[in-house]
C-alpha cells in the first residue's frame, strides 16, 4: 500500500496526516486519518508508517508510536529520546 504523509506544526502540537490513495490526491482531497496528540511536539520532524499500520512519529523529544494508524490510530507510547532527525524503519 502507497501512503502519502503530511508533517504539519501547531502553535501547540505536531499534526501528522496521512492520505491512504495518493494516486487519486486533488488540492481538495481530505486525509484519510489525522492524528493529533500532545505528545507530538510542535517539532514534528518524520514520520514512518510500517506495514502493519504502525506509525512512528519523531519530533524534538522522541518517537510517539500509534498502532492501526490508518483506520483508528491508538497510542502506544512516547520514547523520550531527544532530537529525532531520522527514522529507519527495518522490517
């Protein structure tokens, strides 16, 4: 499955969002799934979503995990790491 990301900061938090049918985008398209949650910082930086719909966040203090984030995204937990610049995702 091709997913396409939108990275985007808030005056408060990060917004990650994510558009399931990229090849049919117009500038009118809504996401699929938006995902807001205080802990994604406003530094929002990358964002990794694996094949399982696991989505990896990172920011300017960790990683916020989200399982099934495609159809009902769940938080999982925040890995306070300081300064994400990458994220590599192995699977």
């Amino acid at each position: 499955m091709v997913v396409a990301f939108g990275v985007f900061s808030t005056s408060t938090f990060g917004q990650v969002n994510l558009y399931a049918n990229p090849a049919a985008l117009t500038g009118a398209s809504a996401p699929t799934q938006t995902i807001v949650h205080p802990t994604i910082s406003a530094g929002v930086q990358r964002a990794v979503l694996s094949a399982d719909g696991t989505l990896y966040v990172g920011d300017d203090d960790g990683v916020s995990i989200f399982r099934n984030a495609l159809t009902a995204p769940t938080f999982v937990v925040e890995l306070t790491t300081g300064s994400v610049n990458d994220l590599l995702l192995v699977e």
